[in-house]
C-alpha cells in the first residue's frame, strides 16, 4: 500500500508497486532526454534545491545536481567539512537558515537514520533522502530497479541475489523493498556477523551460503565492504571475507548463464568483486549510475508537484 505523498521522498517502504512502476515509467521518458543532443528540459525553471551533503559522495551528489540542472532547476551545494557545522551548528539550525533563503526542495544524505524524516519536521521545502546512516537509499533502489528492467524488461520473478555488508548497508535495504514490493524473489547472503538480528522479520530469503545465493540467480548484487568495519572485529580479513564472499568468474557460473552484476559503487576491485567480473560485458555498474541521472530527475519532477502526464518527452531506447 501507498503511503507516499510525493512531497517528499524518504524511503521505499513508503512505495507502493504503482509508485514505483510510475516512477520507472517517467525516468525512462527522462532517459530519453538524456540520449538527445540537448540533453535538458527546463520544467523547473526557478525551483531552488540545495544539496545538503554531510557524508561523502561522487555519484549520489553529482548525478542529483546533473538531474536539478537538466530540469532547469537553480542548484546550490553544500558540504557539511566547508559550513558552519565545523563551528557546531546543529542539523535544525542549518536548515533552518538556509530555508530563510527561500529554497524549494532540500536533497540529504546523513550518518544518522531518521535525518530526513526530522527535516520534514523542521522545514517546509521538499525533503529527499539521499542516504540516511544504516537506513535509506531509495534512489540508488530505483535506479538498480530501472537498470534491472531496462536489462530483462521486467523485475517480477527475477531472482536477485544480494551478497555482503547487509547489516551496515541501506542500499540493502532499500533494494529488498523495492524488488521485493515489484515481485522479484530476493535471496540475502553475508556472513552471520553482517546480517541483521531477527532476519525473520524481513521480506526475501537469507542465508550464509554463497552458493545457495548465487544457484540459479538472474541478478547477482555485491555490497560494498565497508573498511570502517573490520576495525569493529565483525569480520577476520579482507582476504578471508574475499575468498568467502568474493564474487568472481568461476562463482559467477553457479548463477543463470544470462545473469548479470550489479553494485552500488564505489567498488573495492578485488575484495567484493574481481578485476574481471567488474568489467565484464554482463556488468552492469555504469549503466546503474546512467540511469541514476534519469530517476533521480524523475524523484525532483513529482515532488516539486508536477504532473507526469504533462510530459511526452520520449522513449529510452539505447
Ligand atoms: N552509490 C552511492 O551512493 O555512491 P556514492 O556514495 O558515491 O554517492
């Protein structure tokens, strides 16, 4: 069930199946923009978004502000290690200034889970969640979906394996509803430390055996290991975590012979996938952060209150 009101967007749990079929369908006309010459199309001339930035970034921060400044939108960055939050200033009081500048929409990625919702409570412009903690990613969900559909031209019935950090990762998250909510059968691996407690109570299936996820999969989703993580003891060494884990050529055979691989970036190459499975002609990571350009100009045109069928713009064909 829907509870999404397209005022803000701060989690694919909020998504029904419609919202997320709507979505696709708009980024796909956006992505037809975004394969002409001129690759813009001004429908929020004079909306302001100011991308509130608290964590690292490279694809999530540069493709929102390509997508505000392909709608036409006035952009403006903010990087929480060049701002007065160095002096103190709490999460409330900065966006509460910058809202006294007149701004529309507000674009956060946050160490804390919750940051967003708490935004909405605190401003009146539009609120996106671009990564909340452990949390949230719903972009990064929508644009994995857009690429799974662009790739098999459906999502339902697919099974997608997501393999590593899943305790640590909101990418994980945020994918399990989205393919889940669109019918995909969802197969979680990691090892024991890195999955979260009471996985009964998720949708998919869980295991720790990387070859029961990998057997007969379409999609083979790796995380990121996160560095920051082996210091907390939650798993021996990289180099153990990798010959467990890894996904490479040879384990790439267990899944489907058309299957594909996916990864939210930035990849450690050689950790969670070999050099070669990066690279392969079934890899599909460049084009996930392609598409991101295109769902994240969709996300902006709904919340800024547009009407999605005012727009022909085009079909994505490439
Ligand atoms: N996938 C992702 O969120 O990458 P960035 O951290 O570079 O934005």
């Amino acid at each position: 069930m829907s509870t999404w009101n397209r005022r803000h967007l701060l989690g694919m749990t909020d998504l029904s199946r419609k919202d997320i079929t709507d979505l696709l369908d708009l980024a796909g006309q956006f992505a037809g923009v975004l394969d002409r010459p001129v690759r813009s199309v001004p429908t929020l001339r004079g909306w302001t978004v100011v991308n509130l930035f608290f964590e690292e970034s490279t694809r999530t921060r540069i493709s929102f502000e390509l997508a505000e400044k392909r709608l036409g939108a006035d952009v403006v960055n903010f990087s929480a290690s060049a701002s007065s939050v160095k002096k103190g200033e709490s999460l409330r009081d900065t966006a509460r200034n910058i809202e006294a500048m007149k701004i529309d929409a507000v674009v956060i990625r946050h160490k804390s889970v919750g940051a967003p919702y708490y935004l909405t409570q605190q401003i009146d412009a539009a609120v996106i969640n671009a990564g909340d903690g452990m949390h949230e990613h719903p972009t990064q969900a929508l644009l994995d979906l857009m690429t799974i559909r662009h790739h098999f031209d459906r999502i339902e019935g697919l099974r997608i394996a997501i393999i590593g950090d899943i305790l640590h990762s909101r990418v994980a998250r945020s994918d399990l509803w989205g393919m889940t909510t669109m019918g995909a059968d969802v197969v979680m691996c990691g090892p024991p430390t890195l999955l979260p407690k009471h996985t009964e109570t998720f949708p998919g299936t869980w295991t720790t055996d990387i070859n029961e996820a990998l057997d007969g999969a379409d999609v083979v989703y790796a995380l990121r290991i996160q560095r920051e993580r082996q210091e907390s003891g939650l798993f021996p060494s990289i180099r153990e975590y990798t010959q467990t884990y890894g996904i490479t050529t040879d384990r790439m055979k267990l899944a489907k012979p058309h299957a594909v691989v996916m990864h939210p970036g930035p990849v450690n190459r050689g950790w969670e996938l070999s050099d070669d499975v990066v690279d392969a002609e079934n890899s599909l990571i460049l084009r996930q952060v392609t598409h991101g350009v295109a769902v994240r100009m969709a996300v902006l045109y709904l919340t800024a209150g547009r009407d999605p069928g005012s727009i022909q713009i085009g079909k994505h064909t490439e």
